[in-house]
C-alpha cells in the first residue's frame, strides 16, 4: 500500500495516532500534515514516522504495536482509504 502511496503522492507521508471522537486510536496517513507542537515521534513504520500526542505515548510507553492493513471501504481522511484499505493497530503479543 505504501508504494503504491509513494507513486501516487510526492509529499512527505506520516501515521498519526490521534485521540479522536470519531476514530477513537485509528492510525492515520496523512501527506504533509503539520503535526501539533505536544505531538510525540514514538518511531517509524516502514520509513513512514509514527506520531501521537504525548498522552498516549505515555500510556503505552514499552509497548510494541503493530500497524496492519486491511480491505474496507470507509470514509476516512486517511489517505489508505482512497484505496479501498483500511489501517488498523494492534497489540503485538509475544
């Protein structure tokens, strides 16, 4: 899906994992978002870096995570839905 992104967009990409009412903790991937002066760099997915506020980065300070991509058709501002694709986090178990 990223390649696919890549080809597609020229700007620079970023998941962020916000607070919201309507998505509650769905990772977003935006193009040339400006993220929030609190916003917390918690690592990288696939060269992409991964935000969140510093709230949450807190709260799961030590945990691994794991980033997955599904088929779903939603109406989201996450660019992956433009491609029928949904991303979805989850723990990562050991």
């Amino acid at each position: 899906m990223l390649e696919q992104v890549r080809r597609d967009r020229q700007g620079n990409l970023l998941f962020y994992i916000g607070e919201g009412c309507c998505d509650s903790t769905a990772p977003y991937l935006y193009e040339n978002f400006i993220v929030e002066p609190t916003a917390a760099l918690i690592g990288s997915a696939y060269g992409v870096p991964v935000y969140t506020s510093r709230r949450l980065a807190a709260l799961h300070a030590g945990e691994t995570w794991q980033l997955s991509v599904i088929s779903s058709v939603s109406d989201s501002f996450s660019i992956e839905s433009d491609y029928g694709l949904q991303l979805v986090l989850s723990p990562q178990r050991e």
